[in-house]
C-alpha cells in the first residue's frame, strides 16, 4: 500500500469512519500504517490486527483469504489484494454484509 493511500484512510478512520483493509499481507499492512500515525492505538492480538483513533474511528486489517471480516461493520472496505480485485464479483457477497449496516458503505479498488 502506497503512503498516500494509508494517510487517506487514516484521516478518515479520524473523522470516524469504521475500515476494513483486505491484504495479502495484513500484518505488514499494519506496521506500515503504525509508521505514519504515531497517534493512534495500535492492536495485535490473536489475529484481531487494528489501529484505532480517538473519534471512534478504527481501521482492521484482514486476509482476504481468511474470514476474519465476519462479524465487522464498516463503512469503507479497502481492498488492497490484486488477486481479490479480479474476483470480486464472485467474492462480493461474502464482504457486502459487513457493510450493511452504514448508510454511506463503499467499497474502494486501487
């Protein structure tokens, strides 16, 4: 994930919006944001990998090859995973209900 794209989405995790980033590699995902936002609280545990902000504004960071978006409600999924991104019509119904719940979802391709 390139530097512009992370301080995106941390300004609007900021503002408070709930993110879903769906990587290949979420834990090297998470230690390039720590990097860049030394203000917010960062967590590691047992596969719950997310940095949260002070407006109640969170990003997680998931596989895409895994089910660990199960159970999360966000307002923007980011999917930073070339091989999901030519499948996503396939794979959408799998991450739309995470979704559900905000009345602005979006989901945002590279």
């Amino acid at each position: 994930m390139n530097k512009y794209t992370a301080h995106g989405l941390a300004e609007a995790a900021r503002s408070g919006r709930r993110i879903l980033v769906l990587t290949d590699r979420p834990a090297e995902a998470l230690d390039q944001f720590r990097d860049l936002v030394p203000d917010a609280t960062v967590r590691r545990t047992n596969g719950d990998q997310r940095i949260g902000f002070s407006q109640l504004g969170v990003i997680y960071f998931a596989s895409a090859r895994s089910n660990r978006h199960r159970g999360r409600t966000v307002d923007t999924l980011y999917i930073d995973d070339p091989q999901l991104d030519w499948s996503w019509h396939t794979m959408r119904h799998q991450y739309e209900p995470c979704m559900s719940s905000s009345p602005d979802g979006e989901v945002v391709r590279p």
